[in-house]
C-alpha cells in the first residue's frame, strides 16, 4: 500500500508516534476511545448525558437555530460542530463547558471511535470521492474478503471504514489511508453497514447437482460475488469442478469455481 498516504495509529497511545497525523492533519486531538449512541437527525437534537453534556448540547442547539449545521461529532470529550457558509465550512470545537476551543475553514475529518450526534438531511449521504472508490476497489481486490469483518459508511461521516480482526482501515475523502490498531469494533447503525462479512451466508439457490457442461453459459457464485461466464472445462472426481471464463474489468478471465456454486444456466449449447 505504498502508493497510498498511509498513516499507522495505535489507540491506545495519546502521544504522536513517527507517521502518525497531527491535529492540522486531520484537524483535531486523537483522543481516548468513548462510546455514544447514534442519534437521528431532528430540528432539536435529541441527546443522552453520556454523549454530550448539557452545555455542549445547548451550544449545539444554538448553532442550529442560528447556522446550517450539516453535522455534529462527539470527538472525545470535544464536540465539532460543522457549518456550513458561503466559502464552504467551519469546523469548531465545543469544549465541555460548551465554549468554543477554536475553529477553522474546512471540513473536518472524523476518527473510528468517534460518533455523529447530529446530521442534516442533505449531508447525511455524502458520497465517496473518486479517489476513495479506487482506493477501497484496491483493498477489495487485494486482500481476501474473509480477512475483512465489515465495511462502514456513517451517515455524516465523509470517511468509508474497513473492519478487519484487531484493526480498522480509514479511507479519506482525500485519498489518504489509515490504519488504526486494537480497535476491533466500530460501533454504528445497523443501516451504516455496507456489507457485512462476519455473517454466515446462505444461498438458497444453490444446488449440489446443477446440469451443466462445457460451452454453457452460466451465473455462478465467486466468493462474494456473481459472475456471469462460460464453461471451459470439467475435472475433478464426478467433474464437480468447472473452469469459466467471465469478463473482469474489460478483460476476460478464468476461475475454478465447485459445480455446487452454479446459481443458473443462462444458455445452454
């Protein structure tokens, strides 16, 4: 992952470690890891005391009532407010007491601990940079697909999250990619998940004898995926393995696939 701008970061350290981010990096304090229940958008924020203190909520309910807020984090024991202004965005940061500790003209970046308090309709979606897509296709094609857990995307959050065993992948709108160590869950709306890999998957569809041979044209089961493609060849004890040739990216490819992951015969030949 060379080509990326890949920064390394272990929570359980509050101290800046050579190639960690900085807070003009990524535009706050890394801090300690908390806990906070989601909640949904309203024209009054609802809030519980252990997400944000009622200073920081009366703070929070003035900037709606005065500003476009697209989004409120509870960042630590901060809270980052994001506005929206005829230049773009600024990000200030709440302290306890419900005080401004400072802000600045961008949007900010949150971190997979952090938790979205508040978020406007328009922002609730953002979508994902170009850079991103390509970023997370990479990750998709590299690693094997059981070693990834889930992958988040928070309502509010410009960032897409991977969920590994002992570790988070942080992809930023910006392209950079992080990697934070011994975090092992990210919490998050059930409808936040983009695909869930830790579930057991059933698909009722299969068969354990499909009639199939070579020159057919069949939809099949590749991991995770469904691809469409011909068979090439049969091997294997009973011929229960099955060669197809499918397209991939613009090109053409092949792949061993067992004959009880053939979903459907398109054509028969």
């Amino acid at each position: 992952m060379s080509r990326w701008k890949k920064k390394s970061v272990d929570s359980s350290k509050s101290n800046l470690l050579p190639g960690q981010m900085s807070v003009f990096d990524i535009g706050y304090e890394t801090m300690k890891l908390q806990t906070a229940e989601f909640i949904h958008n309203k024209a009054v924020p609802r809030t519980d005391s252990k997400d944000i203190t009622s200073m920081q909520e009366k703070t929070l309910k003035k900037f709606i009532s005065d500003y476009e807020v697209s989004r409120a984090a509870k960042c630590g024991k901060s809270l980052e407010i994001e506005v929206v202004n005829a230049d773009g965005f600024i990000s200030y940061w709440i302290d306890e007491n419900g005080s401004e500790d400072f802000h600045f003209n961008k949007r900010a970046s949150i971190l997979p601990w952090d938790k979205v308090v508040y978020y406007s309709e328009k922002f609730k979606d953002p979508p994902l940079t170009e850079i991103q897509k390509q970023h997370f296709g990479e990750f998709l094609e590299e690693n094997d697909c059981k070693k990834i857990e889930r992958v988040i995307h928070r309502k509010g959050d410009l960032n897409i999250l991977i969920e590994y065993s002992g570790k988070i992948i942080d992809i930023l709108s910006n392209g950079w990619v992080l990697e934070f160590n011994n975090i092992k869950h990210i919490n998050c709306m059930e409808d936040e998940v983009v695909k869930d890999y830790s579930k057991p998957k059933i698909y009722s569809e299969i068969t354990l004898k499909t009639e199939v041979k070579v020159g057919d044209l069949v939809q099949a089961l590749h991991g995770e995926q469904t691809i469409e493609g011909r068979i090439t060849r049969e091997y294997g004890m009973d011929n229960d393995i099955l060669n197809i040739e499918f397209k991939k990216n613009n090109a053409y490819a092949r792949t061993a696939i067992g004959r009880m992951h053939i979903l459907k015969v398109l054509q028969s030949v």
